[in-house]
C-alpha cells in the first residue's frame, strides 16, 4: 500500500550527554515515549496512531539522538561508552516501535558497524527503519565537522569504501523509494553544501531528512539553519524535515546549544511546521505526495531539470579536499582533519587572497 498523503513528525528531544553507556538508554526511554505520544500533539490531535485523513508515516529525530555528542571527546569514550551498532538492543527497541505503530522512524547514530571497527573507523550514521522494523535506507554522513567529529566519512576512507559499495551517486548518497515517496538523508555539516541535497535531488527524493545544526547558527542574526533548509527545499522541488535538539544536559556547553528550531518544509520552500523555541517540541506537517510530484510537472522553476551540467562540471574538475585522509593518517585525532593545506593550497594558485596579518601555518 501506498501513501499519497501522511504526516510527518520531528521530534525535538532533550539529549543528555552520554558521559557513561548507561546514559544512552536514559535518552532512548524518553525518545519512546515521545513517539508514543505524537498523535496527541499533532493538528488532527488523537490518542493512537490508527485512522486519520493523513495518518502519521514517518518520524525523523535528530543527528545524535541517544548518544549526545560534545566536541571534547576523545576517541576512546567514543569506543567504550557511545558506539552502538545497527543491530544492537539500541535499534531493537526502536525496531518494536515502529512495529508496533506501523510507522518509519529515522534517526542518526554514531556506529560501530564491524566491517571498520578494526582499522579504528566509525560512521555518523543515518537510518531509515521501515514499519517491519528493518532498516530500509542507510546513509554515512559525508561532510563530517572536521573541527568537531571523529567519525569518518566515506571519502576520508574512498578506496576501501568504493571497493565495499560501489562508486555510483547512490553509494554516497542514497534514495530509497517507499510507500511514503523516495526518501534522502543529509546530516547537519551536509546542508552547508547544496550538492549534498542537490544528488538526492537528481535522484528524486521526495522527502530529505536533515538534521541537526547548533548556535551560532539557528537563532538572529544569522538564522543559517532557516534559510539552508528553505533553499534545499526550493531548489529540489522537495520536502526537507529538519529535527533538532531541544536543550542538552550533562554538557559543557550551555543547555541551548541547540535551541529547538525544528522544522519541515515544503517544495515551495514554506515553512509548515516551526518549533520556535527550546525544549522538548513535537512538530508535524501533512506531506502530500500528489501534489509534489504535480508540482513537478510543471517546467516553471523546475531547478533540478535546468541543471547545465556541461558546465557547471567545469567547477569542480580539480580535486580540493584530499580523498583517502584516514588510510594511512589516525583517524583517532582531529589533527589530521584539518583542512588548512587546502587555504594554503588555495593562497598558492591565487584563489585566496593573503590578509595584512599572515597566520603561522602559512609562514
């Protein structure tokens, strides 16, 4: 059965930091239970998920949502206390979730996944789970926050990845086709970079999940998290949901590091559900599939379909940032993520100009 119409849900948890394995199932409890409860906070408010004129299909939760993540940590808390793996009791009790309300549930995870484990790797991983319970869609984040991150993305380890998965678009980045519309997943550092949406929108995604950004970058005066999800919308005639954190607990940084802001938007970049304040939040939105894909059978601003590629290849003949950063460099430091060889690189062939004061890794 088929889905032309639904609603969608974000739901805007308050994340504890995972300071202790422990702490996972501390957020994964409280996460159940705000499932549970999204048909009552929905317009078309009820007390269970059965019946309604857009029954609710999909909830997409943020990057992080059981595990927290703090820029500090090093590589061994992430192995002894944060890693779980895809078919660990973690995804089992979401697995019974959607079973049990018939529903998709999507999220993000730092994953231990035991094809990499052994050579020190481990993906920010984003998961579609379908009502079955099985994971239906699988995607790695490919911009990882070089500042931030220790997990690796597909093109920090590309040789061993292609070899693995395969070098087409959809090895990197996926589209799976479901009864509620072709879905894409980008994570958080990805919608600061248009090609990240724009090759899920070449693929067709109806629907682009993408979750998390944090301050400085959600609230006035930079508001970056509205209008990147608004023009990833726009420009590929799709859906974006974009689920956030609602405060954070356990943590160094303030509670409002990432203060709610959840999202959906719609293919005319509208803006059809806003949490427009911290704290724990439950927004959704009717995602009506008809009406999109008539919507794209319309050649006015039909970006995807005017793309002049011919061109626009020209721009990225040159490699910038080096592939393969991990097969010999630790992936265990943030050092080697760096991406200061590539502003000297860029200072060299005269792309970037110096500023009056010369930073020492120029010198």
């Amino acid at each position: 059965m088929g889905y032309d119409i639904y609603t969608a849900v974000a739901i805007q948890p308050e994340i504890k930091m995972v300071n202790e394995r422990k702490d996972i199932m501390k957020n994964l409890k409280r996460v159940l239970e705000l499932i549970d409860c999204a048909p009552q906070v929905q317009p078309a408010a009820r007390e269970t998920y059965d019946g309604g004129w857009a029954p609710i299909k999909l909830i997409s939760l943020p990057e992080f949502f059981i595990q927290g993540h703090e820029g500090h940590w090093p590589y061994k808390h992430y192995i002894d206390e944060v890693l779980i793996e895809i078919d660990g009791e973690e995804m089992s009790l979401l697995a019974d979730k959607a079973k049990e309300h018939k529903i998709y549930i999507a999220g993000c995870i730092l994953e231990r996944d035991p094809d990499w484990i052994n050579d020190g790797y481990f993906f920010n991983t984003h998961f579609v789970m379908g009502p079955d319970g099985n994971i239906v869609h699988k995607y790695r984040k490919f911009t990882v926050a070089t500042h931030y991150e220790l997990a690796v993305s597909p093109h920090d380890v590309y040789d061993k990845y292609v070899s693995m998965y395969g070098d087409s678009l959809s090895s990197f980045f996926p589209v799976t086709d479901t009864e509620i519309g072709k879905i894409g997943t980008i994570t958080c550092m990805d919608g600061h970079f248009p090609e990240t949406a724009r090759a899920l929108g070449l693929q067709g995604a109806e629907v682009i999940l993408h979750p998390l950004l944090t301050e400085p970058s959600m609230t006035e005066p930079y508001n970056i998290w509205q209008a990147m999800n608004k023009m990833r919308a726009w420009e590929n005639v799709a859906y974006v949901i974009g689920a956030s954190w609602g405060t954070i607990t356990n943590a160094l940084r303030p509670k409002n590091f990432a203060p709610g802001k959840s999202m959906i938007v719609d293919f005319n970049g509208i803006v059809r559900a806003y949490s427009d304040s911290p704290g724990e939040a439950i927004i959704s939105s009717v995602i009506n599939l008809e009406e999109l894909r008539r919507r794209r059978m319309d050649p006015g601003r039909n970006f995807p379909t005017l793309l002049r590629n011919d061109v626009y290849r020209k721009i990225y003949e040159q490699d910038i940032y080096p592939r393969n950063q991990f097969m010999d460099a630790s992936p265990e430091t943030r050092s080697a993520r760096d991406p200061r060889l590539t502003i000297k690189q860029f200072v060299e062939n005269g792309i970037y100009k110096l500023p009056e004061k010369v930073p020492n890794f120029l010198k």
